[in-house]
C-alpha cells in the first residue's frame, strides 16, 4: 500500500484523475468501479475534461456504480446514480451500455446483487477502483462489522452513516439499507485507490491505515491489497504517526 499526502485537496484531486486516466495505457476497455460523494467529486471534474482532450478512445471502458442508497429514486439528487451521471457519465457522453448501476429500485435486491456479480465476472474484473471512506471507515456500504468475504448485498445502514448521509439530501431522507459491492470485490480490483481529504476524516484514516486490520474498520481492509494507493490531503493525513 502506497500513502500520497498532497499539499491540498485540488492537488490529491489532480493525482486521482491522472491515474485514472493512466488505466488506459495498460488496457483499452478497462473497467472502473467509481463512488459517488464528495471525497471524488474533484477528481471526476479533472478527470473528464483530461480524458476528452487526451485522443484516448474510451469507447470500450465500463463504470459500474460501488453502492446505492435503497429507496431513494435515481433521479434524487442525493442519490449515487443521480451523482455519478452528473459528474462522471454525462460530462463523458457515455453510452448507457457502458456503464452499470444497482437498481435499487428492483423487486428482488439478491437477484439484483447477483446480476451485479455476473456483470463484473463477465466484464473480467474491475481493473480501478476509486473509493472514498466513510466517518465510520466503511468502503462502499460495507459498514462496520460487515463480513470481508462478501461480494455485491444488501446491507443495513450503520447509524453513522444514515446521519452523515443527510448530506447529499435537500430533504429529511429515510436511510435504512443500501446495496453495495463487497470486500471481496475491492480485494479482486487490480488496483484500488481511496480519497479522503479534510480534517475530519483525519481520525479514521489513521485508524484505518494505523490500526489493526478489522471489520470495524472496513478500509483496513485496503493494507492487504496488492495494489492499493490511499491519497490524502495534509489535513486527512495530519493524524498519521
Ligand atoms: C459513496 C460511498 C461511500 C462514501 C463515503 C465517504 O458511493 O461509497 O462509502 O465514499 O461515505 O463519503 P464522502 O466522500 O461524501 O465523505
């Protein structure tokens, strides 16, 4: 695992887009798991414009949304797939087959899970995995506690996270479950990197990368993968011994 610490949160931004458009050097049709939420935000935003004037043809690469919220409709600006067509597939003009979101919406939620599953074996693997961590070290929705040997579920809302999550929501929102890749799958990720930037978070990313590896801390979880890159701004990074 490699720790970056840039001078401030539009430089960590810079340092995620351009190894997200590196990607393409190795592979034509990679594809890329991306979170949704203020930590990559900047990150997309430099991205996009860097990717459409490289000459890169990304016709071939593949999004597939880490996690949603269950019961908030897509078209909620506070949802996952509302953020990530806003600031990611949109602005690149993908085309609807070129990326893939959990229906939150569907009648069966395991089968949704498994189609997810499926998608991604099909697609052969995630080849980039942007996240960010929660307050409470959760990736994705994989809260505290959550068993690492999960690929796509279902999963019941740590109470950090359905307050923090009020957030992203003009309106008081009922955050009970959400749907959310698995531990599993960001170990399976060829490369894996996690933003966290503002002094806030600075408590939980030491615990994260200082502490023990534990499913109370689910981004522990990213020191034993192969090929991990946590970039911090100074302020995330200041409680680092
Ligand atoms: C969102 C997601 C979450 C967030 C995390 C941090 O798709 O997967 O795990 O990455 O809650 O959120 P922000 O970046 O808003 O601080």
């Amino acid at each position: 695992m490699q720790v970056l610490i840039a001078e401030n949160h539009e430089e960590q931004s810079f340092q995620a887009a351009m190894r997200m458009v590196d990607v393409f050097r190795t592979k034509p049709d990679p594809v890329f798991c991306v979170a949704s939420g203020d930590s990559p935000r900047l990150a997309y935003g430099l991205f996009v414009p860097l990717l459409l004037h490289s000459g890169i043809d990304f016709s071939r690469a593949t999004f597939i949304g880490l996690d949603e919220w269950i019961g908030v409709m897509p078209d909620n600006p506070g949802s996952c797939h509302y953020f990530l067509r806003r600031y990611l597939f949109d602005p690149l003009g993908l085309s609807p087959e070129q990326f893939r979101l959990f229906d939150a919406q569907a009648d069966d939620l395991t089968a949704e899970c498994r189609a997810m599953d499926a998608f991604i074996a099909e697609k052969g693997g995630i080849d980039f995995m942007l996240v960010g961590i929660g307050m409470n070290g959760h990736i994705g929705f994989n809260e505290p506690g959550t068993d690492p040997g999960l690929r796509s579920h279902v999963v019941s809302l740590d109470a950090t996270t359905t307050s923090v999550g009020q957030k992203y929501f003009a309106e008081k929102t009922s955050l009970k479950t959400g749907i959310t890749l698995g531990l599993t799958q960001l170990a399976e990720a060829r490369k894996a990197v996690l933003v966290a930037s503002g002094a806030r978070k600075a408590p939980i990313v030491q615990a994260a990368l200082e502490g023990p590896v534990s499913t109370e801390v689910p981004a522990s979880f990213l020191r034993r993968h192969s090929d991990a890159t946590i970039l911090l701004d100074r302020e995330a990074g200041s409680q680092l011994k």
